[in-house]
C-alpha cells in the first residue's frame, strides 16, 4: 500500500487526467526522475553540464509549471516529478498511465544505477506517448536502452538531458511553427559561436586565443 503522500500524488494524477483541460493550459513536456540525487543532471547546476530545465527554460522559453491547474503564461510549459520505478511503482504507473489524458506530449525519464528502469518502465505504460530516456550514469545506459522490439524507447547518451530536451522541443516543434523557429534560432547560436571562435583561433593564434578564453 503506497504511503499516505505517495497515494495523494496518485488522487491527484488521476484527478487531473480527468479535468479535460485545453492542451495550452496544460504541460507539455514531463519531466521524471527516479530519484531527487538525479536532479543535478536532470535540471543541471551544482557543477554538472547544462541539463533539460536549462534547455528548455533558459534556451528556449519554457516556463515550469507547478500547479495544473493554474498555467504560466508561457505557451510552452513542462513540469517535473520523482517517480522512482522501485520505491514507488504505483506512481509511475499512475504518472504514465495518466500523462496523455493530462495533456503531456512527451515524456523525458531520467533514472541512475544498474537497474534504472523508469524510463523503460514508463514507455511501456505510457505507449504511444514518446518518452526519452536519460541514463543518469554510464552504468545506467544498458538498462535505459535495452528495450525489446516493438516497445520503443529514445534514449539519449549517460547525462545528457539537455539533449532529451531538444529532443522533446522537436517532437512539438513538428506541431508548433513558433517552436521550431525557437529551435532554429537556438541552434543558429550555436553556428555563430563556432564561427567567431574559430575565427579568433585562427587570427589571434593559440597563445592569444588561450588568453582570451581561458584566462578571463
């Protein structure tokens, strides 16, 4: 029998996934992990890469949204939970089994150790919603990606949720003109950073380039 505040979450999705609320007031991306330790990688800080919540608040205008019933003003919203697929297998269930009718489109799971299973776990229940796995840890890869044929799983590289949450941004992007040319202007960024440090590299030589860069 899950715990009384374990439960209450559970009441809560299942509530919610009968709101029939409009898709612009509700999140479109989830975001879960097995564990609040994986938040440094799932949301980035604390001297980890860059993670998910940086892709898509800071790159891409995402606003979190922590109550569902009350939405940002931000067209574009994801919201974050701790569904661990061992401790606390009836919230997984519940969170995959009531994402659609909840207005996600896409799932991003994220879970650590050798038998990080809630990303797996949560594409089987929550199929045809697209879900990205995170392996939180290289030990995690073998177990986030190791799906059978006919139950699909994306999984992006050991860390990288930044990358699941472009990912994600694509999948709406197909839905969202306006997204898209987020995404492309983010990713035009990234040109025009390549080109100026290339161009410095190769005017102002190594040593020069060192100084510019790496001592400031």
């Amino acid at each position: 029998m899950p715990a009384d505040n374990v439960q209450s979450l559970i009441d809560q999705l299942h509530d919610e996934a009968e709101m029939d609320r409009p898709n612009d007031l509700t999140p479109d991306v989830g975001i879960i992990m097995g564990s609040d330790s994986d938040l440094p990688t799932m949301a980035g800080g604390q001297g980890k890469r860059p993670g998910a919540y940086v892709a898509l608040a800071d790159e891409l205008g995402f606003e979190e949204q922590t109550d569902y019933t009350d939405a940002p003003e931000s067209r574009f919203t994801f919201e974050t939970f701790v569904c661990s697929a061992h401790r606390t297998p009836d919230l997984m269930y519940a969170y995959a089994e009531t994402a659609a009718d909840r207005g996600i489109d896409v799932i991003i799971a994220g879970a650590g150790g050798k038998s990080a299973d809630l990303p797996n776990m949560t594409a089987s229940i929550a199929y045809p919603l697209p879900v990205i796995g995170v392996p939180v840890q290289e030990k995690s890869v073998d177990s986030v990606i190791g799906m059978p044929q006919g139950a699909p799983l994306t999984a992006v590289d050991a860390g990288k949720s930044f990358n699941a949450a472009l990912s994600a941004a694509q999948i709406l992007a197909r839905q969202y003109d306006d997204l898209r040319d987020r995404l492309v202007t983010y990713h035009e960024g990234l040109q025009t950073d390549v080109g100026e440090a290339s161009r410095d590299l190769h005017e102002l030589g190594t040593p020069g380039f060192k100084r510019k860069y790496w001592d400031e």
